[in-house]
C-alpha cells in the first residue's frame, strides 16, 4: 500500500465515527428550508449533500480542505522554490484533509506513475470516432473504455463486503487519475497534431508529464499546467442524472427519484464519465473554449487594442444578440473568483506584454458594469475561464475545442476522492425528492 492508502485507512475509521456523531448529535437540525423558487430555479442554495474536498463561500470562493487558493500556494509542496504547487500534494490534501510533506507528494507523483499505462484498446475506440468529433466527447468515451480495467465492478461482482467498498474504488480512483493525462494528450496529437502518441517521462511530475505529452516542454507551461490542475479540481458532485421513476396512485399522486451516478455503485469509470458529460455543457467547463472564441470575436472585429467604449458596445451586442457573456457571473460566487485572479497574477508575472493579456484585463474593467446595468445578473464579476484560455493560448495551446479536456482531466482529482469518501463513509443512494407542477400547486393551495 502506498502511503496514501495508509494513511486514509488510519483516517477512515475516524471519519466513520465522526460522521455518526454528527449524525447522531444533530440529525434532526434544519439545514434550511426549499421554496418553490428554488425547485424551479435549479435547485439554487439547497443545502443536501455531503462533500469533503472543498467548500465554495459566496464572497470567499473555494477553499480546498479548508485552505483558500493563495493558502495552497504557498503550503503546498513545490518542485520550485518559487514555483506552482504540485497538484499530487493537492491530491493528498484533499483525500486527507492534511497538508503533505515534499516526500508524501511525490510518493504519489510515484503511485501514479505506476498506474499510468492506458490500454491499447482506448486508443481504438477513439480511433474509431469520425473525424471532427469534439474532444470532450472523445474524453468521455476514451474513459468509458477505460472502465473494462474497473477494479470495483470486478469485486463488486465478485461480492466484496460493503465495508470494504472503498478500497477497490480507491485503486480505480487513483487508476483513473493516473490515465486522464495520457488519455486527454492522445486526443490532442490525434485531433490537433500529427496523431502520434508521444510518450510519457518518468523523470517529470504529473503537470510536466501532461504537458510533454501533449507535445509542450517549456519549463514555465509545465508549471502553468501545475497551477491550472490545482485550482480546477474541485468543485461538483457527479453529475445528477434523471434516473427517475414515476409512479402514479389512484391518479392522484406521483413520485419520483433521481439519483447521482456514483451513489448507485456505478464504478468510479462510470461516474468520472458522467460528471465530465456534464462539464462538456457551455454554462459550465464548455465555458472556457467558448470566452477565448468571444475574445478571439473581439479581436477579430475591433482590434486586440480595442478600447473601453468598444468594449462595451461589443458586450451590449453580445446580450442583445440573446447570449451570454462567457467567464462572468457565477451560480454561487458573488465576487471576482479567486482562481481568475491567481491566473491574472500568473499571467503578470510570466508574460505581462501579451496583448491578450491586456485585453483580459480590459474586458474585466468593463463586463461588470455592462452585466450589472441589465438589473438581473446576480454575480457580474470574473469566474476562473476569463482567463485561462490567454494563458493556455501564449504556450501555444491554441485548440480551444480542447480546453474543456484540460478542466476534465483535472477535474478528476476532486471528483474521485469524494467518490472513496462516499464508499468510506458509506453513504446511501442519493435520491433528491421532485415533484411535479401540479403536485407543486396542490401542495401550495393545501397550506
Ligand atoms: N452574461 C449574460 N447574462 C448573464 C451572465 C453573463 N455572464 N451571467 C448571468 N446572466 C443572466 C442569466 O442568464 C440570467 O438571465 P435570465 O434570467 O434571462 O435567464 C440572469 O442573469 C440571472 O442569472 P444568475 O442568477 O446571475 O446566474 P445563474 O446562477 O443562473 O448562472 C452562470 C450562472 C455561470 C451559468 C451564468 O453566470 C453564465 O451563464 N455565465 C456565462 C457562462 C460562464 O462563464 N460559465 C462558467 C462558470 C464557471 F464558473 C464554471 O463553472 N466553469
């Protein structure tokens, strides 16, 4: 067992008795009440479900385990000095909730290597998609077929105690983790490149190997890559999906269910792929390839130059044309996110005379003030895709059809530690109550 898994066997039993505690302590305390509004409103502000690594505060923005973006920063084991933090000591904080030694994140910089090799038959299930398939969908289906190598499905049938649920999801979680990069690079060199695999370095981490698979070896993009995998790998729960029942009782009454993925037992392959299918959404992950488009619609009409009257024109036209203005607002944020703002400050130590840059820059002086005047936007500030496709595209990562992959396979980091939480803990089947209108109206004229 590698130390990782040491260490969170030591913590599970722990957090098991906690969990009772809590739940014995305060199970009938009121967390907050559900309007209609929030039922029709997507759920907004509901408070009903567990998730250990991180927390996203309105004001504050996300705090991993506890530890805000510039805490990280500076915690967090790094290779330089001065340099990003290694996403592998991020991954150890968040199945952990302890800030790692420089040797416990590179024991799992180690583990992973050790779990990296994807096999040959992913790459003929991407080969076997027509040209011109998005590389979001590649991602999902190349970790589909990752999943025959699931070792939870295997003990699951073979009848695995539930108690121990959590140790073969563990292997596929940190399976999987291990394999995204290679996956995510053999979709860029086949849809962007030449199509050739370029094979992965043992002597670099997990960022620098990601990179240098996908073809980039400037040591300053490797620890881009490091930023960028740190502040995208958390926040959500796997994707909800409508796995729902309806059952009508003497025409009156009906109930339903939904469920999310991971809490069915579908194996950690399965649930990684549903949550990436809802990043693949342009409200969510898709947002970041659709802002560098806008920006890139900028330049294209006005100028990279283009001044703040401009700015703001193009940003009318853009809401009169009945569309968003993507890498602003957020559903819970209420300031300028954090993880825009570390990107801004990467940018302007790394490459403060790129144009794009000053143009980013423009644009947040404006957005907000255009947002703000419509009366209806509740959060007009910054969110963290303003940023990183200027970053991405001065390393010459210039595909943005394939930014939303960079997010997945980050991604990958906070999804699947709350997934072994959730067998650890044992937690149920999710099942959120929804009803229908009518029900809704029923329930209403009854009070
Ligand atoms: N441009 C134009 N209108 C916006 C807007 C934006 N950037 N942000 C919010 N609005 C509108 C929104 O469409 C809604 O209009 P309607 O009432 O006509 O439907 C209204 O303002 C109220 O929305 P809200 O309560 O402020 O936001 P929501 O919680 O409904 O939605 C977002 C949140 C992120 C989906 C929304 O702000 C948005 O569409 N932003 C642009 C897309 C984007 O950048 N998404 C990435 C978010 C990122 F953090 C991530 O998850 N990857």
């Amino acid at each position: 067992a590698s130390d990782l898994q040491t260490r969170l066997r030591e913590l599970i039993p722990e957090e098991q008795a906690r969990l009772k505690e809590i739940r014995k302590k305060y199970g009938n305390v009121v967390l907050g009440e559900t309007t209609v509004d929030m039922a029709i409103g997507g759920m907004r502000g509901i408070k009903g479900m567990i998730w250990e690594p991180s927390l996203l505060d309105a004001n504050e923005g996300i705090r991993f385990r506890g530890f805000s973006i510039p805490e990280c920063q500076k915690l967090l084991p790094k290779i330089k000095p001065d340099g990003e933090p290694l996403p592998e000591g991020l991954l150890w904080l968040l199945m952990t909730g302890e800030v790692p030694t420089i040797e416990q994140a590179l024991a799992v910089s180690e583990e992973l290597k050790s779990r990296a090799k994807v096999p040959g038959h992913v790459e003929r299930v991407l080969n076997a998609l027509p040209s011109g398939t998005h590389p979001m969908t590649q991602f999902t289906a190349g970790i589909m077929a990752l999943q025959t190598e699931s070792v939870f499905a295997k003990a699951y049938a073979g009848g695995i105690h539930k108690s121990r649920y959590w140790e073969p999801c563990y292997e596929d979680a940190m399976d999987c983790i291990a394999r995204v990069p290679a996956l995510a690079a053999m979709i860029y060199r086949k849809t962007f490149k030449d199509g050739k695999v370029l094979p992965g370095d043992n002597n670099l981490d997990y960022s620098g190997n990601f990179a240098h698979m996908m073809g980039f070896d400037d040591p300053q993009f490797h620890e881009l890559m490091r930023l960028y995998i740190v502040i995208h790998s958390a926040k959500y729960k796997l994707a909800p999906v409508a796995g729902a029942m309806n059952d009508k009782e003497d025409g009156r009454s009906y109930w339903s269910e939904g469920e999310m993925v991971g809490s069915a037992l579908s194996d950690p392959y399965l649930s990684f792929a549903a949550g990436m299918n809802g990043l693949a959404g342009p409200l969510h992950g898709l947002a970041n390839q659709e802002c560098l488009r806008w920006l890139r619609h900028v330049v294209d009409e006005i100028g990279v130059g283009a001044s703040k009257d401009e700015l703001q024109q193009f940003v009318q036209d853009t809401l009169k044309a009945g569309k968003v203005v993507p890498g602003f607002g957020h559903a819970v944020l209420r300031k300028t996110d954090p993880r825009y703002t570390c990107q801004r400050e990467f940018a302007l130590k790394h490459l403060s005379d790129n144009p794009m840059v000053k143009l980013v820059s423009n644009v947040y002086e404006v957005v907000p003030d255009v947002l703000l005047k419509t009366g209806k936007v509740n959060n007009p500030w910054p969110n963290v895709d303003a940023h990183s496709g200027v970053l991405l595209q001065h390393y010459g990562l210039t595909e943005e059809n394939f930014y939303t992959v960079l997010f997945g396979v980050s991604r990958a980091m906070g999804v699947l530690t709350q997934l072994v939480w959730d067998r650890a803990l044992g937690l149920p089947i999710e099942r959120p109550k929804s009803l229908t209108t009518k029900a809704i109206v029923e329930f209403c004229e009854k009070k």
